[in-house]
C-alpha cells in the first residue's frame, strides 16, 4: 500500500503504482515525467503505467510528461484514493488491514498470476532495458534538460 503525502515525480511514481493499492493526499501531482527532461521511460516503467491507467491514458501521459493532480489520478485510476493531507497514513492502513484479512497465500499467488506476463517480460528484457537507459542518460541534452529541472527544483524551495 503506497501512502503519498507529496509530490511523486518519476520513479517515486513507479513506487506508487507498482504498490497494490495508492492512496494520495489531495493537492498533489504524480506521473512518469522523464520525457520533460528528454528522458526516455523504460519500457518496465511504461508497462507499469499501462497496466494501472490503460494504455491510452498511459500513452498520453508519458508522451507529454504530465504531471497528474490527485483528483484527476483518481479520476483515471492511478491511485486508489485522494484523502486530506492528515488523513494519508490511516486511510493506508485501513487498506492494509483489509488486504490482510484475506488468506494470504490465495492473495499472493493471484497476484503473481495476475502480473505473470509483466514480470516475465521484464525479466526477458532487463539487460537490453539496463543498456538503453544507460545510453540515454548519459546523453549531453538528457544531462542538460536533467540539470535545468534539479534548478527549478532548487528554486521551487526558495
């Protein structure tokens, strides 16, 4: 159960959406937004993306590198909850309990079912995936555009 009290560019939105269940302050932005910074997504990231929102709003995010406001996340379903800021963590943990309460073998081995053909995939790829990004980032204008986007983050916190 992913609890998101802030932000979540990136890879801190894999992490949310690679949990079971998303539950997100209200107010705030997630999404894969590699692409604004000339970054491409890995193909497991777009996978991931896909299989949480379908692949047209996946497609139209990522391309863009938009960053999506909690009630639109909600709307599409890429969280599972939008909740005031101090209720985040209950709110999680309240999920939590239910998800315990089913038998726990049953749960694990459906959900392993369920993203069988996913992993599988990225476990066929990773290598060819590992030396694509790799190439990518080290790129002159991937390193500028990521360099532009850590100072507007530095400027952000003034």
């Amino acid at each position: 159960v992913a609890a998101v009290s802030g932000a979540a560019p990136a890879a801190g939105c894999l992490l949310a959406i690679s949990c079971d269940y998303r539950v997100m302050a209200k107010g705030h932005v997630l999404g894969l937004n590699e692409t604004k910074f000339g970054l491409v997504c890995p193909p497991w990231f777009q996978q991931t993306m896909v299989s949480t929102v379908g692949h047209r709003h996946a497609e139209s995010l990522m391309l863009k590198g938009t960053m999506v406001p909690s009630s639109d996340a909600l709307r599409i379903g890429l969280i599972d909850e939008e909740v005031d800021e101090g209720e985040v963590m209950q709110a999680a943990e309240r999920e939590l309990g239910a998800m315990l309460s089913v038998n726990n073998r049953a749960r694990q081995t459906t959900k392993v079912a369920l993203r069988m053909p996913m992993l599988q995939q990225m476990k066929a790829t990773f290598d060819m995936d590992r030396d694509w990004f790799m190439s990518w980032v080290q790129m002159p204008e991937v390193q500028e555009g990521l360099g532009a986007y850590l100072e507007s983050l530095k400027k952000r916190k003034k």
